[in-house]
C-alpha cells in the first residue's frame, strides 16, 4: 500500500496491492483496514483514491467515519 499525506490529519490511499500468488485471499483487504485501524487510532481521515481501496471503503459501511 503507498499512501500521500494530506496535512497532519488525512491521507490518500495511493494503491494497494499484492503479489499475485495471494490475490484473492484477504490480503488486500487486511493492509485497508490496518490504514483504518490506524486512523481511528489517530483520529485521523482516509481519502481512498486507489480503486481497490475506494471499492472497500464503499461496500463496507462501518468504516465509513473514517472517509475524509
């Protein structure tokens, strides 16, 4: 996962990815929701321009306080 700080209190999720021999097994998903752990955790905003990121971000609703 690459990400672009915007400020002291948001940053872009950039891209995420994995090798190709774990896509389709969670991996992807788990980097996202670290960044949101951390970001609760820091009071802190996501902006998830990256699609894979955006398309977490958009189907999960618990996380959505996150969004900035």
């Amino acid at each position: 996962m690459t990400y672009t700080w915007i400020g002291k209190t948001k940053f872009i999720i950039d891209h995420t990815g994995v090798e190709n021999k774990f896509e389709g097994k969670g991996f992807g998903k788990k980097l996202v929701m670290k960044s949101v752990e951390y970001a609760r955790n820091n009071d802190l905003k996501i902006l998830p321009l990256c699609p894979f990121a955006k398309k977490v971000f958009d189907t999960d609703e618990s996380i959505d306080e996150i969004r900035g």
